[in-house]
C-alpha cells in the first residue's frame, strides 16, 4: 500500500459510476490468482494457484527454503478433482513425493521432487532415466527441478480426492467417486492406491505414462454412506479415522466421525462411531502427535475443538467417555464466547488447525464475520492471538514457529504467507495480485448490522465509493451493488477483494450480505434459512439495502442486486417476488427454478434442497412456489444473466428460459453464454468480458455514461434511463 492522499480541494467533481478507475477489468482478472491449499513437506512449501491467463487452471507451485518458488506440475496439467464437483483436496505431498488428481482424465499422478531419491526405498523407483528427466524438462519449455508425471490409478468413469499416505503400507488412502455406470448416482468410497512398483504398471515414455497404463484398480477399503471424506491415518499407522454422512444431510448439518484399527494387511477392522450424527457436524478429524484425535463439533451451537483419546486398543481410558469407547474432551477449558473453529465443508482439504509439537496447535477461528490467528497450548488449555492484521482464509499449515496459510485483510489482497507466532512478522511467498494500491482509493468495508424479519438482526459489510482523484456533486448519492453470495452456506469475509474495488472506485456503494444461513455467526444463524431459503435470504438483502437507504447513505432510485449461483436464485427471487425495489440485477449462473435444480443436480447437492426448502417431491408446491421462472410476469427491473456452458451444478437451461421470460414481458436483458466455462468462471477473458458488460448494462438502465471504453453488449428491450 502507498501513495500520497490527494486533499478535497484536489479532486475533480464528478458523477457516482462515471469515475475512472485504477482497477480495469483486464486488471482484475489479470491480478486475480486463485491461491488456495497450503501444504508442508520438510523444508518446502507447496500451494496451489488458479491461473485466470492459464485458462483457469490450476497448477502446483513449491517454494524452497531459499524463497524460490517454482511450478512442479507441467503446462498440460491442471490439479484439480471432479469429486463433489466443487472438489478440493487435489493433491497431498510426502517426503518429496507429489500426488495430484488431474482436471482432464481425473486420474492421480505422482512426481518425484529434486532432492528425493532416484530409489526411493518405500515406493520404488517412480521415474524413468536422467535422460528422461532431463528430455521432459525440455520439453516442457523450462528447466523443472522436477521428474516426469507417473499415472498411478486406470483409466476409467472415477475421480479421487482428500489423500493421505499411509507409508507403512506404501499406498495412498483417498475419496473415490465411481462414475462407471451410466444413470446411476455415483457411488462414493474410501479406497487404496497401492505406491509399489510391482502393481501392474504399464510401460512408460520419456514424459508420462501411456493413456493405456495397466494400472491396478484400487481397494476399497470402506463403504456404505452416500459420503466421505478427511481419511487420516494415526502417527503410528495404526489406525484410520474419517467421516461419512447420508442424503439428505450435508456436512455442515450432520457428518460422523469414525476410528478403525487397520491391520498388516490394509482392511479395517473394528469400525467405531466415535462422535457425530444427523444434527452434529464434525469438522477436519485429524491425529495429534500423542496418538488423539483432534475435531471440530458443533454439538454446543458452534464448532468448537475437541480432543478423543485413545489407548492402542482404541479402548477407553477413563469413565469420561462417549459411545463407551473413547473420552471426548474440549480442547479449550474455557470456551471462547461466539467463536467456531470450523467451516461448511463445501471443499476438501479446508483446515482450521495444525498440529506442530506434542504440546501446541495453531489454529483460526471466526468471531461474529472476523477471523484471528491464534496458538492453543494444549497443557493448560489457553489460546493466544497471534500479532497480525491477516484474516486466515480456508487453508492453514504449520510448523514450531511459524504458521503458513493464505491470509488476507481489506487492505491487502489474498496471499500465500509465513506468519512467525511470536512476533506476528509475516513474509509474503506470493499474492494474488502485485500491483501497488493507491490507499486513497481503497474502500475498506464497515461491519454492519441491521433489523430484519421476524425481530432478528443480520450482518453485513458495507463498501463506500472511495477515490483518490474524484469527489461527487455535494447533493448527490451513489448506486448500491447489493452481493449475495452463493453457497447459501458460506460467509463474505473483509478482504481486499478486486472485483469489489473495481466497483467502489467508479462510484458505485457495495454491501455484501451475510444473510441468515450463512457461516460464521453459529449454528442457529445458519439454521435461519432452513425450509426458507429464498425468503430469508431475500429478505435479509432488501433490508441492507433499506437500512442504507434510510441512514440516507445510498440512493433508494438506483438500488441493484447481483449475485452468482445460489446468489443468483436470491438475486432472482428478490427481483421477482418484491418488484419496485432494484432498479436492475446481474444473474451469475443463478437458480430460477428450485424445483429443477432438485431433478438435475449432481450429487453431493442433490437432497441439498431438502433442507433449504423441504423434501422432494412432497414439498413440489413449495418448490414451484419459490421458483422466480414461474413468477416471471412480476419482474419490472432491466436483468443481466452470465452462465457457463459446461455447468454441471447448474445447467444453462436455468439461465435461458429466465432471460426468455424477461424478454418476452419486454424488460430490458442480456444474456452472455460463455464456452468452457464450469460453475465458477475461471478463464481471464471471461472474468474481462463479465465486468465490462455488467459496466456497460448498468450504465445503459440507470442513466450513466462509464469512463473509458467499454464493448458494448447485445441487450433486448433496450431503453436508456432519463435519469
């Protein structure tokens, strides 16, 4: 952060949205990397990055201990897995050894890092030749400290995610999802892949395996629930813990935590529900160096840390025990008011904790929308903050002195850090985004909380226009850019975000809205939107927007809302259902009609709505009644809809027949189709011709001219606003 602030009487006057700005378009999505998945393998870091001038792509990054970072996977590789759709948890690294989940043929793949052993005595030799080392690395255009990609699992209808290795036994143990039969819900699994050189791999070339590699079918090695996830083997490898769940709950409903011991020859035996049910969520179970297992539960209202102790039998120790197997205990002797350790399980591989000595954790936890930094002294049962500004974001790693995470605030953008726990000092491995910000022109959000419904109170951030070169006319009051965000189970977090800067620097007011049923705020604000979905949330956007408007900060005439994905169904519902309020609204893959969506969903959310809404098909008038394409007739606002043409969540026919709706009443309406595009938008050319026709849309329908040249886009019914 930098630069000089310009005093009042410097700045030139000028309307609300008609500012020119630092931020572009191009610049958002050119300064826009996706950084996520944090992990540590002896001295290295490893990340990865979502690469917008890539075509999105995700590719794995390692940074030694001399602070040079360097892609391990190879130009034609994107890691990313298809389990849940939303995925996560795509690769996991142990003792220089890489294993990646594959984007294209969902297949898992190994690499061998410079400084392993040419033999590797617990996997075998895993690469061929120096020579084909070295040809690889030409190949690929640069010189790569590492070996050539090694397909580790067939070809065929699976995808796999969330490993951990199991080195006693040579084998990864992993989420599968088995696609292979046609029509079928796809089954989920924990499986083995065996790391041995003798399992029936095929021959190889100089840069990766053959397409028709011989490779073994893993084993299953625990099946049954409609979901899996977080294997985690014990220090000693003696025991393996997951958690599994059934339709219709989700993980952040109700998830169980189970322990079996595993024998020499890899089975489980002795399966024990340890914690968890259909109302209590456990979160990322993992093993503590003393053999325990630590977890997040919301059994009291919010996710708190526990610790489950286990003698070698898996017997329990004390009479303080749960299920007559194992004592549970907080880890934690005084509760930390209004505070969760945990997160809606949207993706694998998100942490909240890590374990560095018998001793310690290095934790993140949420407080009323707000994240902290924090150690845990496991003797005493105390927890301390940790000296940063930072917001640890949804991943978290850690050794005896530092934590390593991907941290943001709201005036600095997400980046991959190291944060020493004593001082707080914090060294930058990479950021989203290296362009410098002019701090005049950075809008840091306000924390707001507002009456809605039913004599509750709802939370959200307030972004004020904010320039350093331009002031408005003195009577005049910006446009509100109301975001609802997706999930419906998620939470806006404050951080420096470009896609809402490239807003507030041209003059427009943001307020991104923490509705009930978002996370961060405890189990009953999340629970506010069960079975009414589409009101609650509703309802909690227009009342922002009206407590801004009545505080006399925005101009009630030039409201809008946009959201994507389930922000689009709000942002859809609130169009539809309460005309006269927005004079506009940007649709981003949204849901128009719920009761499609529970016919034509994949299957981690395909009894999702069962909670939302309620059961399908007894539930079916419900669902048509909270349907925005059945009430189209209601609209009276201009709408923008922006849809991928590969959705799989959401499939472009939602999108379609709610742009021919608006067209047919003769509102006006643009709808933007975008190839290779998934749920999510990901390529830099779309992310630029999104923002830029969303610019373009709001100028034309509330009467302003945007600075800049601008493409113009194909708008049906089009009338220019008087205002």
């Amino acid at each position: 952060m930098g630069g000089s602030v310009p005093r009042p009487s410097d700045r030139r006057q000028r309307k609300f949205g008609t500012w020119a700005s630092p931020i572009s378009a191009r610049t958002v999505a050119e300064q826009g990397l996706r950084l996520g998945f944090v992990a540590l393998d002896g001295d290295d870091t490893y990340w990865l990055e979502g690469r917008p001038a890539q075509g999105g792509r995700n590719v794995l990054v390692r940074c030694g201990p001399d602070g040079v970072a360097s892609d391990v996977t190879p130009p034609d590789h994107n890691v990313r897995t298809r389990v849940h759709e939303y995925g996560g948890g795509a690769f996991v690294v142990s003792d220089s050894v890489v294993y990646y989940s594959n984007f294209d043929d969902q297949r898992v793949y190994r690499i061998r890092v410079a400084g392993s052993n040419e033999q590797d005595p617990a996997y075998g030799p895993i690469t061929g030749s120096k020579e084909q080392d070295r040809v690889y690395a030409q190949d690929a255009g640069r010189v790569l400290p590492f070996g050539p990609p090694e397909a580790i699992t067939p070809i065929g209808a699976w995808s796999y995610a969330d490993a951990t290795v199991d080195t006693r036994r040579r084998r990864l143990i992993c989420v599968r999802e088995d696609h292979t039969v046609p029509g079928r819900e796809a089954v989920t699994t924990l499986v083995s892949i065996s790391l041995d050189r003798d399992s029936g791999f095929g021959a190889r070339d100089s840069k990766i395996r053959p397409p028709t590699a011989d490779c073994l079918l893993p084993t299953v090695v625990a099946s049954g629930h409609d979901f899996y996830s977080t294997p985690r083997v014990s220090p000693d490898g003696s025991k393996l813990s997951w958690l599994a769940w059934r339709h219709p709950q989700m993980p952040w409903d109700g998830t169980e935590l189970w322990v079996a011991d595993i024998t020499d020859a890899g089975s489980l035996r002795n399966e024990t529900l340890v914690a968890g049910g259909a109302r209590e969520s456990i979160y990322q179970p993992g093993w503590l160096l003393d053999g325990s297992l630590c977890f997040a539960s919301d059994r009291t209202g919010w996710w708190e840390l526990y610790r489950l102790r286990c003698n070698s039998k898996g017997k329990r120790q004390n009479a303080n025990t749960e299920r007559g197997v194992c004592p549970i205990e907080p880890v934690l002797r005084t509760p930390l008011p209004e505070a969760e350790f945990g997160r809606p399980q949207w993706l694998f591989g998100w942490a909240t904790w890590a374990s560095v000595d018998a001793g310690h954790l290095v934790v993140t936890f949420v407080r009323r929308g707000r994240w902290t930094l924090a150690t845990i002294d496991l003797v005493k049962g105390t927890l301390a903050p940790v000296a940063t500004d930072l917001e640890p974001l949804e991943w978290l790693a850690a050794t005896a002195t530092e934590a390593v995470y991907v941290g943001a605030s709201p005036t600095s953008p997400p980046a991959v850090v190291r944060t020493n726990l004593e001082t707080g000092v914090t060294t930058t491995l990479r950021s989203s985004a290296t362009m410098a910000f002019d701090r005049a022109s950075v809008s840091v959000p306000e924390a707001i909380e507002f009456p809605t419904g039913e004599d509750l109170t709802a939370h959200a951030l307030y972004y004020p226009p904010r320039s350093g070169e331009y002031v408005p006319p003195p009577d005049e009051r910006p446009p509100l850019i109301v975001i609802s965000h997706g999930g419906p189970t998620t939470q806006t977090k404050a951080q420096l975000d470009l896609q809402v800067q490239f807003w507030t620097t041209r003059g427009f007011a943001v307020v991104d809205v923490n509705y009930g049923g978002s996370s961060g705020y405890g189990r009953a604000y999340r629970e506010r939107l069960n079975g009414r979905w589409g009101i609650v949330d509703v309802d909690d956007c227009l009342n922002a927007a009206r407590y801004l408007v009545e505080r006399g900060t925005v101009d009630a005439k030039r409201l809008v809302i946009r959201g994507g994905s389930a922000g689009g169904y709000t942002t859809l519902a609130a169009l539809t259902f309460h005309p006269g309020v927005f004079a506009a609204g940007a649709s981003y893959y949204g849901v128009s009609d719920a009761e499609a969506l529970a016919t034509d969903t994949h299957k981690f959310e395909a009894r999702y709505l069962d909670g939302l809404i309620g059961p399908y098909p007894a539930s079916k008038d419900v669902y048509r009644a909270r349907s925005p394409i059945h009430f189209a007739e209601r609209l009276s606002c201009a709408l923008i809809f922006f849809q991928g043409l590969e959705d799989r969540i959401v499939p472009p026919s939602q999108s379609e027949r709610m742009a021919a709706a608006v067209r047919a009443k003769g509102l006006p309406v643009a709808y933007l189709t975008f190839e290779g595009e998934q749920h999510g938008f990901r390529k830099a050319e779309t992310i630029v011709r999104c923002l830029e026709a969303e610019l373009y849309f709001y100028g034309a329908v509330l009467g302003f001219a945007p600075d800049g040249p601008i493409p113009p886009i194909e708008m049906d019914n089009q009338r220019r606003s008087s205002q």
